[in-house]
C-alpha cells in the first residue's frame, strides 16, 4: 500500500482528473461547448425571427380571404343564386 501512495496509484484517479481539468485540451472542450451553446441559442432566435417574419403576412391574407368569402356569401343570400349562363 505504501509503494501505491508513493507512485501516485492509491489516490491517482482524482490527481489525474484534476491534471486533466486544468489542461490545454479541457479548455479547449469548455471553450467549445460554450461557443456551442451560444450558436443554438443565436440559430433559436434567428429561426424565430424568420418564421414570424413569413408567418404574419400569411395569416394576415388568409384572414382577408376569409372575409371575401364571407362577403360573397352574404351576397348571395341577399340576392339569391347567379343567373344561368347562357
């Protein structure tokens, strides 16, 4: 056990880790895992941005399409059926 401790192998799993958090290549992986996350949130909001930009103007006409229609109709209940053509 005492040969273990010297060389490191009794507690060397946490002295490993903590070697390995502080390294080039863990910052590295944090640096890369934060750009990451700002990437998706950036591409959220772009993407809702542009789905609302597309999306208002389709409802709009589509509510003024309903109102036509609803025009017609009252029109034709007013004034009954079109002639026939003849």
């Amino acid at each position: 056990m005492a040969s273990l401790s010297k060389r490191g192998g009794g507690g060397g799993a946490e002295g490993m880790l903590a070697s390995f958090s502080r390294s080039s290549v863990a910052s590295y992986g944090r640096e890369a895992v934060t750009m990451g996350k700002k990437l998706l949130r950036s591409t959220g909001k772009a993407a809702w941005i542009t789905g609302t930009t597309f999306l208002v103007p389709l409802i709009i006409e589509m509510d003024r399409e309903q109102q036509l229609n609803d025009i017609e109709l009252q029109q034709q209940a007013l004034l009954g059926p079109a002639p026939p053509a003849k």
